[in-house]
C-alpha cells in the first residue's frame, strides 16, 4: 500500500493555501502538524476528494484518484474537524445510515456496526440518541463511522479537540488499535497527541512541508539549540524578553527556563535534549503559543 502526493497545490485566488506538497505515505502512523492555518485540512479535504487540487497527482499504488475512481474512495475512512452529527439519531441509527452512504452491503453491517460501537465503548449507548453525548462519545462515535468500511487510509482531522485528557489518552488507544497495516494520518496541533503514537511526523506551514523524519529523528534538527537556565525573578524577565522562552517554572524563589535558542542564551546554560514540542515552537514560535 502506497500513497503519493505529487506536486499536490490548492491555490485561492492569488494565495496557495497548500504548495506542491509531495510526500510518499506507506502502512504507519503519521502526525501532521502545525498551527492553525497551517494547510492541514486543505490538505486532508484534497486526499479525501472533498476538494480538487488546483496542480498535482494523488496516486494510490501507482493510480491516480480519477483512474481508481470508486475504488480509491473505498479504501478511505475519514473523520472532518466539524463532523456533522444528525441529534436525533440514537448511535447505532447513524452507524447504520453511515454504512448505507457508503453504499455498504446489507449482509455484514449490522455485526460491523456492533462490532466497533464496542470497541469504541458505546454498546451501552447505542441506542441513545446522539445529542445527549458528551464530545468524547461524539468523537468515538466519528472514528467508528470512519472505520465502517475497514479502510486502508485513514484520515483523521483534529479527532481530539476539545477533548479532557482522560479522553485524549482513550482516542489515542483506539487509533493505535485501529493503525496496524492502514496508512494513518493525523492532524492536529497538540502535539502530545502525535508524539506516543506517530512513526512519521509531517510538519506543515504557510501550506508547504518544512519536515518530513521519522520520530525517531525528527528533533535532531534544534540538537544544541535547547537550554535550561536557573535565573533570580529578574533575569528571568530579562530572558523571556530577550529569548524564545518555551518553558518556566518557579523553584525554591528561583526560576528554571527552557530557552530555544541557536548559541547558549548564557554561560551557565546547560545544553538538554529537544522535544517535539520544542521542534514545534522552534519553527511556530509566538504563532504557535498564541493559537493562531
């Protein structure tokens, strides 16, 4: 299993939203992420065919979207930002009538059906109707239909927003249950959410790949450029003004900082090993603390 983006660009009047993405995806976990306006869903929406590419090729296996037609549509499973939930439906109703929209065969549905609201643990809440659930039932409920089809691609828009942490560690279990031999691809911006599960991270901005590593590796880019600092009250103001501060913490009327940095900030700066979020806010710096 294969998926190409080549050359892939959508372009809006005179801006590109994504430009010439190309990236070769095989069986794995992958994190896209970046900050809001990033180009993730514009993104996603263009592998899912929800919008055209204005340049490029998506290919599955060598063959383009429009040569597998159908066939490259059956292979997805896809879970938007805003997934539109019908209220009045119980749980397993909108299992049902997801199955019919993506013209599944009558004969397995219904233990499919039944099949996942267990392993998302909503057979107990599967005849309740959907506007009594809470966001992490709404968003278990989003993989489950995503998963109806049993697809070999996997897309997955920021699953775990708005979501308690208790709730984020449980969706993070399923999609690495769900990941064994299926090409995954996660999107979001809080990056605790990728850096357990991924194999792979994709770190998008202003629409274009500035890193495509493996997690292993990813952060050897910033190696050397993450420092720790114990400093009075007001050298710590001095630095957080000065300095890329990613982290303070007050220790014993002391304060320890996680500077970002290319040379050391001060001679008493002790060289640490970088995070992914440390990778993060080294490339989305202020754009990433303030949400944008």
């Amino acid at each position: 299993m294969r998926l190409q983006l080549q050359h892939l660009s959508k372009q809006y009047g005179g801006k590109h939203a994504v430009h010439d993405i190309n990236v070769s995806l095989e069986p794995g976990v992958y994190g896209l992420l970046g900050a809001n306006g990033a180009g993730k869903t514009t993104l996603m929406r263009m592998i899912c065919g929800v919008l055209e590419a204005t340049s490029g090729n998506i290919r599955l296996n060598g063959k383009t979207m429009q040569e597998l037609g159908e066939r490259y549509y059956a292979q997805l499973g896809y879970m938007p930002q805003d997934f539109g939930f019908y209220p009045d439906f119980t749980a397993r109703e909108f299992m049902l009538y997801m199955a019919a929209v993506k013209g599944l065969g009558k004969n397995k549905v219904k233990s499919r059906t039944e099949e996942l609201l267990e392993l998302v643990n909503l057979q107990d809440k599967a005849d309740k109707k959907i506007k009594s659930f809470s966001g992490g039932m709404k968003q278990r409920l989003g993989i489950a239909q995503a998963e109806l089809n049993n697809p070999s691609i996997l897309i997955l828009d920021e699953p775990t927003a708005g979501l308690d942490p208790k709730e984020r560690v449980r969706f993070r279990n399923l999609i690495s249950e769900f990941a064994q031999e299926k090409i995954v691809i996660l999107s979001t911006h809080i990056v605790s959410d990728v850096s357990y599960i991924a194999d792979t991270i994709l770190l998008m901005k202003n629409g274009r790949f500035l890193l495509q590593e493996p997690m292993a590796t990813v952060t050897d880019s910033i190696r050397g450029k993450v420092w720790e600092i114990m400093a009075d009250e007001y050298e710590a103001a001095q630095y957080n003004e000065h300095f890329s501060v990613v982290n303070l913490h007050h220790e014993n009327n002391r304060v320890r900082l996680r500077i970002i940095d290319e040379t050391s900030p001060a001679h008493t700066a002790i060289s640490v090993e970088p995070s992914l979020e440390d990778l993060f806010l080294y490339y989305f710096g202020e754009e990433a603390k303030e949400g944008k």
